[in-house]
C-alpha cells in the first residue's frame, strides 16, 4: 500500500526519463540517500521542474509503495545565492556531491552528514573554497578519516596540517575553517590517498585543486 512522507533534502542527480519525467537521487535528513520519480516535471508550466534539480535544497513529499517512489510536491528550502553559476563554484559542488554519492549507501540516515551537505551548499559561493575542508569532515563523520600518529600517512604532515586535520573534526560548522591554513598541496596527498581507500572506482569530476 502506498504512503506519503515528507523529507528535506538536497538533489544529488537528476536524469531526464520519457517524455516529461526526472528521475532523482536526494540526499534526505531523515532517510539519507533516495531515488524517486519527478512525474512531468520538465512540461513547460511544471512549478516543480526549477526546484527538481541539483544542488537545490528543498522540503519534497514521496510517495512510496513496494515497488516505485514518486515526488508529489515540493518546496524550496534554500536562499537564492550569487555566484552558483560560476565555473569554479560549479566544480566544486559537483566533485562535493560526487564525494557523498561515492561514499554512502541508500537509506542510510546520516544527519551529520546532512547538515554538512547544508553547509557546503552555502559555502561554495563565496571566494573560499571550502571542498578541502568539506572533504576531511565528510570522512571523519562516515568514520574513515586517521588522525593518529599510528597511521604514517598522517604521522608525515607537517604539525600545520595535522592540525588542520583535527580541527576540521572539532570545528562546530564547515564556515568556521574558512581561516584556517595549512599546505594545501601536501593535504591533497593525504586526503587523496584516504579517499583510494575506500572508493570502488575514481571519481570523474575534475579535481578543483588542480584547476587554476
């Protein structure tokens, strides 16, 4: 039997299916990653084809039944920022998204996770570039950052960097590690060698810290 709820979320993907459909993939609170069905959202006067897209935060109703998922409605959540169209900002919100896409699993409830994805929406817009810092807490939070001196990857930082590290998992918000610096080059090699670890197949979106 079908039943509604409501979630809030942020669109991952989107893929146009049929005619006029979109089929999802939304990061929830609640639930954490789901896949449902935008059903004529890309006819023209769908009041829900703008806010069915990614990086859109937003309050959305699913109905599901044993075998399918379908948007019903939704509503906008964020605010209307400056700057999202911009190439660099683009970039880096698709490798962040990629990053959650690659490392969680379908309905898993991750609020942490959540929260950080709310916060790096916000932060991508500005001249901060906050995918370093986004990238370390998402794998402390999902328990797959090493932060001992037992590890010889993080043992080898220099003392900067380790601290960088470990402030990224104290820190209250992703906003706070905004003025904090440490040797970016020698954090890619670390962080890139933690991601290896534990992502199935390379990730195909462009690496923001080698773009100029």
């Amino acid at each position: 039997m079908a039943h509604a709820r409501t979630y809030e979320g942020v669109v991952l993907r989107t893929l146009d299916v049929g005619e006029a459909d979109r089929f999802c993939i939304v990061f929830t609170r609640e639930m954490g990653r789901k896949a449902a069905r935008a059903r004529a959202v890309r006819r023209l006067g769908s009041r829900l084809g703008g806010l069915i897209l990614p990086f859109q935060h937003i309050s959305l109703e699913i109905v599901e039944s044993a075998t399918s998922a379908t948007i019903t409605s939704a509503t906008n959540l964020g605010t209307q920022r400056t700057g999202m169209a911009e190439y660099p900002t683009f970039l880096r919100l698709e490798r962040g998204i990629e990053l959650v896409l690659a490392l969680t699993e379908d309905h898993e409830p991750l609020p942490q996770v959540f929260g950080l994805l709310t916060q790096f929406l916000s932060c991508c817009t500005g001249s901060w570039d906050p995918l370093p810092a986004f990238t370390l807490r998402l794998v402390a939070f999902l328990g797959l950052l090493p932060m001992t001196t037992e590890d010889p990857r993080f043992a080898s930082l220099l003392p900067a960097t380790q601290a960088f590290v470990r402030q990224c998992t104290h820190a209250d918000t992703l906003a706070a590690m905004e003025d904090r610096v440490c040797d970016l080059h020698e954090l890619q090699i670390f962080v890139c060698s933690v991601l290896a670890e534990h992502l199935v197949r390379p990730l195909k979106s462009v690496d923001v810290s080698c773009v100029g």
